[in-house]
C-alpha cells in the first residue's frame, strides 16, 4: 500500500542486497490516490479502512490550507457514526 503524493510511482517489487546475499519481493501495489475518484463510495462505506484512505487523501489535498484541514479533520470525526459509514 502506497501513501505517497506521486502519481507516476508505482513499483512491484523491492529488492535489497547486501555482502552478496540478495532479498527480492514482487507484489501487488495498491496507491491510495488511486481512490480520488471515489471519494463518495469512501464517505458512504462501513469499513474502517476507507476512513483511513479518506482522511489521508483530504490530508494530501490540504497539505498548504491549515484551515481546511482542520475543518475537514472536525468534519470527519464529527460525521462518524457508530454503525459505519459516514453521515
């Protein structure tokens, strides 16, 4: 899972070597800006996760807007209901 705020880096694997002894890993990359464009489907769904990826998306979005950040920190908390989902 990639957190980062650039789009062109996308890489499937990791490798790492060391006094000629080499580790090598390939696996599936998921980018959480991949989700921009579902932002409502994020607002809407019970699983925590899409809290997550949303609050670290309006983070990215208000990375210079102290101000906005903090009301859509209050928002999300505030919207946040016990059952899920966001109201």
């Amino acid at each position: 899972m990639l957190a980062d705020d650039n789009s062109k880096w996308r890489p499937s694997s990791y490798s790492h070597e060391l006094w000629k002894c080499k580790t090598e890993f390939s696996f599936r990359m998921v980018k959480l800006l991949d989700y921009r464009k579902r932002m409502r489907e994020l607002e809407e769904s019970d699983n925590p996760f899409a809290v997550a990826v949303l609050v670290h998306l309006r983070t990215l979005e208000t990375k210079r807007d102290s101000q906005s950040r903090r009301r859509w920190k209050a928002e999300l908390t505030k919207a946040r209901n016990l059952s899920g989902g966001l109201r």
